[in-house]
C-alpha cells in the first residue's frame, strides 16, 4: 500500500537516517573505534609515564675512581655509579648517564678532575653545576650565603599540561579526516556513492551528515581524553568546559571538512592516504602538538598559526589554562571557520559521486 | 507538449543515443521505447553497451549525443529529484553497506523518498523477513540481490531499472529474483532489465532488444524474434573435412545455416526431412560426423544466427 505524502513510511529525515547509520557503521568497526577512544589515551599514558617530573630531580654520574665515589656520596641529587672509563663514556653517549667524573691529577696542589658531559643538553649542565657544588663542598668549601628552597611545582606548566590539549588536536583532526576520508571513498569503490546519487537524496545531506556524526562522536573523544589526563596525571580545565566544547566542535567540523574535500574525488584507497599524509604530516610536525611550535623561527610562527591543528591547539591550551574565556581563543576560531567553510564550499561541489 | 503527451503511453524512450569513450564507442545511434506497463529486456554480450545505455536512461550518464525521455521528462530540464522519487534503480555493481543490517539498509534508502511502501513490507516482498536484522555483509549473492531490488522497490516506483539482476546466481536464487519482478510487474509497474541469459530474457520480457557492439540488431517480442530464424529446430554439427554452406542451406527443411565454433548451426523447418539430407550431403562430401545435437530454436540461436557469436562467447 502506499502511504500518504511524507510519512516516510516509518523512516526518519534523511539526514538523521543517513547520520544514524554513519553512526553505527563506526561503532561496529571496532578498529576505528580503537583509534579514535583507545590509542589516544594510550598515548597520553606512555607520554606522561616517559616525561614526568618527579619532584626532586637526580643527576646520574659515572665515576671511573672508588674515590671520588666516597666524595660524592651523601650529595643530594646525584646517583653515582663506579665504572670503567670506556663502559661510562659509552653510556654518557647513549644519554645513560649525564656526566662523567674522572680524576686528572697535575702540577697543581689542589684535586684535579675531568667532568665530561654533553652541553647540548640540559640535564648535562645542570649535573655539571651539581656535581661541582658537592665535590667543591666534599672538599671543604665553606658556604658565604644561605638560602631555603621553596619549590612552586606549579600545576598546569608541566609536560603533560602541554600534551593533552596537543592530542585533543591531534585525535580530533585523525579522526575527523580518516575516520570520513576512508569511509567515502570505500563507499565510492563499492559503487555505493553512484546508488545514492540514484535516489532523490539532497546530495549535500550525505556530505553534512558525516560532519553531523563527527559531532556527537567528538564530545566522547574529548571526554575520553580529558577524564583521563584529570583522573591519571592531575590535568585539569581550568576555563569553562562550554569554551573547551566550542573549541572541540571548531575544530571537528573543520577538520571533517577538510576531510570531505580530500576524500571528494580519489577513487582509492591509496590515492586518498597519499592526500591526507601529506596535509597531515606537516601539521603533526608544526602545530606545536608534542612541542611548541616557537621552537621554530618566529618568523614562522604566524604561518604556523593559519594551520587548523595550531588554532585548535593554540585554543586548546588557552582554555586550558584559563585564559580569557573564550574571547581570547576567536582569531583561532576564525581560523577554523575559514578551513571549514572554504573547504566544505569546495567538497560539496567538487564531490566525484562515481 | 510531445513529451507528456507521450508520457501516458512511452514509459521511456531514447532516439540516435551515441555514448563514446576513449578508443570505443559504447553505445552508437541506439533508438528505444519502453511502453507503459511492459518488461523491456536489453539482451546482449559484455561490452554490448547494456550498463552504459540504462545509466544514461537513469540520468547517472550523460549522452555525447541524442535525446533521452523517462516518463515525459529529460534529465536536467525540470526537477531531477521529481523524477527520482518515480523511478526504482538496481545498479550492476552496487555493495551495499556491510556493516548495516537489511532493516537498516532498507529504512535508509526509504528516507529519501517522499511517498513509497513501509520498509517492513518492501522487505516482506523480497522474503528477507528472517534475515530482517542480519547484516549485509553476511547474505548469501541471491539475499543481496533480493535487498538490493528492495531498495530499489521502496519508493513503490512506476518504471524499475534492473542492470543484470541475476548474473552469478545459482537457479533457484534467479527464480526466487524473477518472482519478485514478476510481482511488480502484476501491480502495473514497468520494467527495463538488461541480462545476457536468454531463459531470462524469454521467461520475463513482453519485448526485447538485442544489442552488440553499442547497436539494436534485432527488436521485437522473444516468440517473433525466435520466429525470425524461420525454424524451430536448430541442428548443430561438426564434421571431420569441408563442407559447402551453400548445397548444405538449401537442403530440404532446412532455413538457412551459419558457420560456429568450427562447425555448424543448421536452423531446420521440417526436421524429419532434414536429417537425413544432411546426413546425406556429409556422405556425398566425403566429411565424417563427429557430433551432433538438436534442440528447440532459442533467443541464443537469434543472436548467433544474427552475429556468429554466442552470447557468453567473450
Ligand atoms: N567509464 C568508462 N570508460 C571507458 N570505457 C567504458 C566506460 N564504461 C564503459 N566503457 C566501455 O563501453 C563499452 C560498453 O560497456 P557497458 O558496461 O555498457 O557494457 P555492458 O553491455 O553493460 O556489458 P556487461 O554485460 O559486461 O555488463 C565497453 O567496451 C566498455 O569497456
Ligand atoms: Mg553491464
């Protein structure tokens, strides 16, 4: 029997239908679904693990005399280690050790020693200056100043402060652009993409409903990591959770947009992981996700800063912190706008159907 | 106008259609038309252009030249998407979603449809009631098929385009696929069906074209394209040295004769007179029978009779 007009005989709109079953083609595929919730938490744990700051730092110094090892016991920071001369400069090399101490008797009446260290690295000049301090004090000098230690230890100006917001950016912007990359062109492969262009669906529901999915699955993602850096390491939102949504939604739909544009045309797999390798890595590089872009040049930096994965970081960590709301993160949300915008304009007319 | 006027009666129709690509010319001056209420069948080799004319039919190609009418409108002149919502499509080479179910596939494609059947029913109509909540991915061919053709039924249309419905299946599954045709043809639906099995051909079409090579070589019901053999048996033979297709064609009772796969398609009148005069003449020409078989004249027989090839020859 036909039904009267536009009851959809027990169907919904199709853009809800057609976001319905972007939905649960991505909850069943439990590959995706460990990408997206799974590995990102994963790696905020190997990170945190690998990067903590434990408190009071400890210098580990290799020896190559028993007797300096007597000198030096007792200083506070220093794990001292007695070992051959070639064995220890082996491990300085491999970054095992931060400096090496070796005794270098002379002409002078005093004890001489060697440090040998790496200056380049920062944990190398701070175990020279430590190692000084105890083997000058071991050798009587007497302190002309006193001073106490007051450690601040502030919260949210460690390392895996830093991270969280960089892999909030860089999940929403793997999941936007894979997650909506392979499914379209899987759909063009199997013919699926020409079959809709068949029936009277509005062509730009099937596109918006991709972002429409990314959308609800976002919040979950940004979830996922949040609790987890707050519940694991201590990271907390200190902005408004409303401006840390408004930033994530910025960023997912601009990111699945630019995931329509680049999945618009490939007819393979291939061609499409070539296209989103080459947009995405530069930005895992520049974007300031693992490291602050500002190690780069600064006459780099307002480039940097055009790139979407820098405006959702950049506006990440301001939320993060606390900063102005979210009136200070608008030039990256303006940023957002235009990649999305522009990049959908182009998606929906340049959308190869087969 | 012409158009509409024609709309009541022409179900679809397409006059001097050429489609080439780089190197082929797909199809080349094709002239159709699909009467209301009929099953049109396109019968022809791979590569005849089949896919190619019912995709520009379908508004999902687009001719180099020609004019193309799908119940009283052209592709791009009015609304496409009005005329989308009358018409029910099956493509060649459509995979359905994996990850969804039948229900869910249905429900899907019922969405972009203004009027139509309830999913449930559509789906009750193709019998995948049982596999109602079984994901496509694990349907056998002839159960993907069958959803496919839902999917195609569910906009409840006037005109269906089936681009070989059945390639691949076993018998019963085709017969359980032809039912189903069958079952909209008798609620007054017209049909277009492309396939390259003649018993398709014969069991469901009103009318058929035969096309190869992008051409219409023969059009007509399938008894009066059988008829045009001019016989009603076919002799086939192969025998060990030459023969003369001419003495063997005017033989008695026979129609005429053509040469295949090295030997030879005789179409026969009379077979009682036949067979033994041709027996006669592979004497009389000193070639020894190595085989022989007879059987009803077929669609397959038009169109190697029309071609010298066979329809699944490649
Ligand atoms: N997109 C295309 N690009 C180039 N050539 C094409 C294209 N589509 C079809 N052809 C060519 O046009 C000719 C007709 O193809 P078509 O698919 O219409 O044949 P068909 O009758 O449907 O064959 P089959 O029975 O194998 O499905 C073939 O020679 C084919 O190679
Ligand atoms: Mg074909």
């Amino acid at each position: 029997m036909v039904e009267p007009k536009a009851s959809r005989g027990g169907a919904l709109h199709p853009l809800a239908e057609l976001t319905r079953v972007r939905m649960l083609e991505f909850l069943r595929e439990p590959e995706a679904v460990f990408w997206v919730f799974v590995f990102p938490v994963l790696l905020a744990l190997a990170l945190g693990i690998a990067f903590r700051e434990s408190g009071a730092t400890s210098y580990r110094v290799g020896v190559t005399d028993p007797a300096i090892a007597d000198r030096l016991a007792g200083a506070a920071g220093l794990t001292v280690m007695t070992m051959e001369p070639a064995p220890a400069l082996e491990a300085l090399g491999r970054g095992r050790l931060d400096i090496v101490v070796e005794a270098a008797p002379g002409e002078s009446p005093l004890p001489q020693f060697v440090f040998r260290f790496d200056p380049a690295r920062p944990e190398g000049r701070s175990a020279r200056l430590a190692v000084d301090d105890a083997l000058q004090r071991a050798y009587g000098r007497k302190d002309l100043v006193e001073h106490r230690d007051e450690p601040t230890a502030e919260r949210g100006s460690r390392y895996i402060d830093f991270l969280i917001p960089g892999l909030i950016g860089l999940n929403l912007m793997g999941s936007g652009m894979w997650g909506i990359g392979f499914s379209i062109v899987v759909a063009r492969t199997r013919g699926l993409l020409k079959r809709f262009a068949a029936t009277p669906m509005r062509r730009p529901h099937y596109l918006v409903s991709y972002a429409l999915s990314r959308l609800l699955f976002l919040v979950l993602e940004v979830a996922a990591i949040v609790g987890f850096g707050w519940l694991i390491f201590g990271v907390a939102v200190r902005g408004p959770l409303l401006a840390l949504l408004a930033v994530a939604i910025g960023g997912g739909l601009s990111f699945a947009a630019l995931g329509l544009l680049v999945a618009a045309r490939s007819r393979t797999i291939e061609s499409v992981s070539g296209w989103m390798n080459l947009i995405m890595l530069p930005m895992w590089l520049l974007s300031g996700s693992f490291f602050s872009y500002e190690r780069f040049p600064e006459a780099f930096w307002p480039a940097i800063r055009l790139l979407p994965l820098t405006a959702v970081n950049d506006a990440l960590r301001a939320v993060f912190r606390g900063e102005a709301l979210l009136g200070g993160a608008l030039p990256e949300l303006a940023v957002l706008a235009v990649w999305g915008l522009v990049s959908f304009a182009i998606a929906v007319r340049r959308f190869r159907w087969h | 106008m012409h158009g509409t006027e024609n709309g009541r009666t022409v179900a679809a129709r397409c006059v001097g259609l050429v489609k080439r690509y780089p190197g082929v010319v797909a199809v080349d001056g094709l002239d159709l038309e699909v009467r209301r209420g009929e099953c049109f069948g396109l019968l022809g080799p791979n590569g005849a252009g089949k896919t190619t004319t019912v995709e520009i039919l379908e508004g999902l190609n687009t001719p180099d030249d020609g004019v193309v009418e799908v119940l009283g409108q052209r592709w791009g002149t009015r609304d496409d998407r009005l005329l989308r919502e009358r018409i029910g499509i099956q493509l060649q080479e459509t995979q359905l979603a994996d990850k969804l179910t039948v229900a869910e596939t249905v429900r899907l494609f019922r969405s972009f449809y203004r009027h139509g059947r309830p999913v449930d029913e559509v789906i009750a109509l193709v019998s995948l009631d049982e596999k109602r909540s079984a994901r496509v991915g694990k349907l056998s061919g002839g159960q993907k098929q069958r959803l496919a053709l839902a999917c195609a039924l569910v906009s409840a249309p006037e005109l269906m385009f089936l681009d070989e419905p059945t390639t691949g299946l076993d018998p019963q599954a085709r017969r359980h696929v032809w039912d189903v045709v069958e079952s909209f043809r008798q609620g007054g639906g017209t049909v277009i069906l492309t396939t390259h099995y003649m018993e398709e051909a014969a069991r469901l079409c009103d009318r058929l074209a035969i096309v190869d090579h992008g051409r219409r070589i023969a059009l007509g019901t399938p008894a009066e394209l059988v008829a045009s053999l001019g016989a009603d048996q076919i002799l086939e033979l192969h025998a060990g040295g030459e023969l003369d297709p001419d003495r063997l064609g005017t033989l008695p009772g026979v129609a005429g004769v053509s040469a295949r796969n090295g030997g030879w398609m005789v179409r026969v009148r009379d077979v009682g007179a036949a067979l033994p005069a041709v027996l006669g003449e592979l004497e009389r020409a000193g070639a020894p029978l190595e085989q022989l078989t007879t059987h009803q004249a077929t669609l397959e027989d038009v169109f190697v009779h029309l071609t010298g090839r066979g329809l699944r020859d490649g």
